[in-house]
C-alpha cells in the first residue's frame, strides 16, 4: 500500500533527511516541497539554490565537504569572470551552470518552474517528486540591523556570508504567489507531513508564506511531524541560531516548538535537548527524543524511520 | 596627426584584417564597426559572436584553430548541459561563457551592448574602439531554399553547419534600428572607411543595413575602400562564395565590385583575380592588386599599409 510522505523542505538540512527518508520509503511516494525564496537571478541565469541541493545531494552528486554545488567541480567561467570585474560572489561551478542554463533556456521557452525542475530531477535519474512550492517569484529579502539596508537573501548569505545582524525578514511577492502544482494536493492526500530540520525563518517560513500552504498543513496538523534544526541551541549549518535570536524567538527546541505547533503534533528534537521535551510538550506537541544529527546515510535513515513512524505510518 | 580609420566588421575576415591594420596605425585611431546581426540569445544569455571574434582575436585570445573562440579552452558546462538534453550544438566554452555571463549581467543591469562591448574590449587591454553597429536588436534570418524554414542565422551556419542552400536573408528589426553612438559620427570623420574581408551578405550587409548607415558611407565613398573576402571565385571561409550564388550575384571579384560599387571608390584584390581588375575599373571602382591572404601577422599588416595607403591616409 502506498503511503506518499511530503516534506517541507530548504536545502542542507532538508536534502540530509531526504536521503534517509528515500531508504526508509520508496521514491515515488516521496513528495519534496521546496523553498524558492533563496532563487536569485545572476547574470540572466535563474538560480535555485535549494532545488539544486535537494537534486545533487539524492543524485550522491552533491560537493560533501562544501555541502553546496557538485563534487568533482571547475570553476573556470567564474575565474574568466574576474578578467571583467564581473559578480563572482556567487560562486557558479561549470557543471553546475549547466542546470542554470537549462533552467533558464526553459522557462524562455515557457516552461514552468515547476515543469524544469522535474525534468531535472528525472535526468539525474531520480524517482520522488520534487515541487518548488510556487512557480511564481518569490524573493526572500533581508533587512540588515546595522545599515537598514533591505537586500537580497543571497546577498546576506553569501556575499556577507550570513556575518551581520538582521532586523527583519520578508518574502516579496508572496501574497500574489500561487502554489506550484500538486502542492497542496500532495498536503492534502499525504499520510504524513514531514517539516524538514531546515532554517524556519527563511527556509520553512517562505513555503509556508506562499498563500494556501500554511492552512493546508494546519489542517494535517495530526499527521504533521516537525524535526528541529536547532541542537543544543545552534544551528548546525547556517545563521538559524542567531536569526531567531535577533527576530524575536529562542533558539532553542522550545523556540522551534512555538513557531511550529499549530501546524505539527509532533516534534522531534535531539537527544541533547532532552531536557526541555516536558516543556515543549506543554505546548501541545508530542515530543520524541532521537539522535536527529545526520552524520552518515544509516543515521539519517534511522531518523527517517523514527519521524515516519511518528506520523503513525 | 591622428588619421582615424574606421573598419566595418564581420567576424574571422575582419578581425584577421584588423590585426594587421593594428601594426600599422595606432590603436586609438582605429574604430571596429561591428556586425550585430548574428547575435543569439542562448540559455538567457546574449552571445554576440562577430563581436567577439574580434575582440579575442586582437587580444591574441583566439582559438587559432578552429578561428572562434578561446584558445586553450574547456567545454565543462556544455559537457554537463548535455545530461539534460540541453541545447548543445552551439558550443559555448567554459571561459567564453564568462563573456556571455558578463554581457548579459551588464545589459540587465541597463547598459547597452556598445558600453558593455567597450568595457570588454578595456578588459582584455585594447585601445581600438569596437562599435556594435546598434544597440538595438536585430537579427539576421535566413531562409532554407530546400525547406522554405525561416532560420536564425545560426541555426543556419552552426546547427545546419551552412551547408544548406538559401533562399532569403533578412534582418529582423533592422528597420527600426538606430546606429550606435559613434557609429555614424566616426565614418564620418574617418581619414578612411574600409570594408573588411567578411561574408557581404550576412557580415557587411547587416552593418550598411541598420537606417544612416549605407547612406553614411556612400557618402564617404572617396575614401572608402573594400577588401574582396571572394578569391580566385571562392570564399577563403565560410560559405560567402555559395550564398553569393544562391541569392542571385556572382561569387567573384566582380561580383563584390557590383555589390560594393556605390560605396567604395576602391576595390582590392588578390594576385590570383589580375584578370578581372580592368572589369572591376569599368564599374568605376579603382582596382589594387596585391596578396589578400592573411596567413601571418606579417601579411595582414602588409595588406593593411596597402588598403591605408590605397584611402590615401
């Protein structure tokens, strides 16, 4: 019997609990629904960060020790880049800039995100399904704390290197942004709902943002399982830490606990934070305490089987 | 005394000629007025061939084999591009990509093709001006005598490998094209004018085309003066003699003498074509006979003293 498991998904930490999830469930009931906040348009190509990653890491094709981009790269037209004081910031392998040209080549010729990216995926030879949340533009745009200055997520990230404080965080275009399809359908019609140990602030919020999706998981809560990115009070990759921080949350599991538990009933948090899982059950979320720190296939697969078998799959 | 010599460009022919034009002038004198006409829009990104041709070429940069490109080049990206089925046939090098990266990146950000083709020429250390002959788009279309299918030139000439009849050559938009800036100032105040060895149909014509410039060089005609890129009945490249033929002129001197008559006052051609030089004179072109075979920097520049000498600088 088929039981479809959708995911709420960023990039780093999502695409780790994908590659544990797809050797706990066959691909093709595995649903990945994927934050497109983080896109950039750089030099005319349309960047998906948190797509590709997704795409490399299952295809085993992704960089380990960088944990972006592809193993075995070149960086040959960045470095011709430089000769005309061209933007090199973003740091756009050779057979990594195939998948911007063709992503680009094809939504000229009219293809939808959406559409792109399934052809992606297949040509890397992978059977789940992964769905941009939206095929509309949305840009998750960052306001600096110290300068005011309102810039693109990818600016902050990378060319600041998530280094400053940040005073706010938006999704522009947002309100207008139709959900990709099967996006809410797949919500609907899954078994479970797994909310990825992603960034919450830029990573889960912008999927959740896009109008429709948020009230479709809502409306799962019973079967939705959220796995926290924050251990022992950091992130393990990335600024998830310090921006709650600076937004106004905890970063803590408890802080994690508050932003998630009207849309999951069930929160797994690592073992750490044992401690706190009494509190974070008196906010009305079952608490299950688990090694959640994905560092080999066989640990991500046995977190995999812990969250699924959560959802009471 | 500053004598500026104004070159109006195709691609290889025209980019060999201004090599040897270089050693005979200074560089600040010499302005490049260059065919737009077979630019592409690939992947997002713009790619203008003849311009770039050029450029490399002076810069030393070029691909001395295959004439296009950069030397010591790699395909990584395209290499990768063809796992998704991308297009592929126009191969575009890791380094060169950077080009195109950079162009497309300038033009979204508002620059025009002639400040973004001024910066590229500063960055590979140039001092001669490369003027796209506009600004605006035009694109040359060939129509396939077998076939009746209205191509993109280089779906033509690289896709087809122009190895196909054609029935028709247009350029789209032309009509509405403005002249770049400098473009018809700088013919105007050239010591000489000269028309390179390129293709006359697809290089030359899409230049005079764009409305004020065939009328701005006709009136220079005193001090204009035409390479023949037909030697001995053939082109040296490309397939100039077949098209000549095809679209009802001569593949001959005589038949560039006809094509170039209103706007040169001289003609030059190679030692093998002597005997028609009293017929290019009774077309009221002035004929000089000399070795047009650009096979060493010496024998361009050679040429070059001759045309130069020829306009009278």
């Amino acid at each position: 019997m088929s039981a479809p498991i959708v995911t709420i998904a960023g990039g780093v930490g999502a695409a780790r609990f994908l590659t544990g999830l797809l050797q706990v469930v066959p691909a093709r009931d595995c649903t990945a629904i994927v934050n497109v906040g983080d896109d950039v348009e750089l030099h005319g190509l349309w960047v998906s960060p948190d797509l590709d990653t997704v795409t490399y890491t299952l295809a085993g094709a992704i960089d380990p020790e960088r944990g972006w981009g592809l193993a075995g790269e070149t960086w040959t037209a960045m470095e011709a880049l430089s000769r005309y004081g061209g933007i090199t910031w973003f740091n756009l392998g050779d057979r990594d800039l195939a998948t911007h040209l063709y992503r680009t080549q094809r939504r000229r010729e009219g293809a939808s995100l959406s559409e792109v990216t399934s052809e992606i995926v297949r040509a890397w030879g992978l059977a789940l399904h992964v769905l941009p949340v939206t095929d509309d533009r949305v840009e998750t745009r960052v306001t600096l704390a110290d300068t005011g200055d309102d810039v693109n997520f990818q600016e902050y990230f990378v060319k600041h290197r998530h280094g400053v404080p940040v005073r706010d965080v938006r999704f522009a275009g947002v309100a207008d942004a139709r959900p990709g399809p099967g996006v809410v359908e797949s919500i609907a019609g899954a078994a479970a709902i797994v909310i990825a140990p992603s960034n919450p602030l830029v990573s889960i919020a912008p999927v959740l943002a896009v109008p429709g999706v948020r009230d479709a998981v809502a409306a799962r809560r019973d079967h939705t399982v959220a796995v926290s990115p924050i251990v022992g009070g950091a992130a393990l990759k990335g600024p998830a830490d310090r921006m709650l921080v600076e937004l106004g949350h905890e970063s803590s599991v408890l802080g994690i606990a508050r932003l998630y538990c009207d849309l999951a009933s069930v929160l797994v948090i690592d073992g750490v934070d044992a401690e706190h899982a009494a509190a974070v059950e008196q906010l009305g979320l079952r608490c299950i305490v688990t090694d959640t720190i994905m560092k080999s296939p066989e640990r991500a697969a046995a977190l995999a089987r812990t969250v699924v078998a959560a959802a009471g799959v």
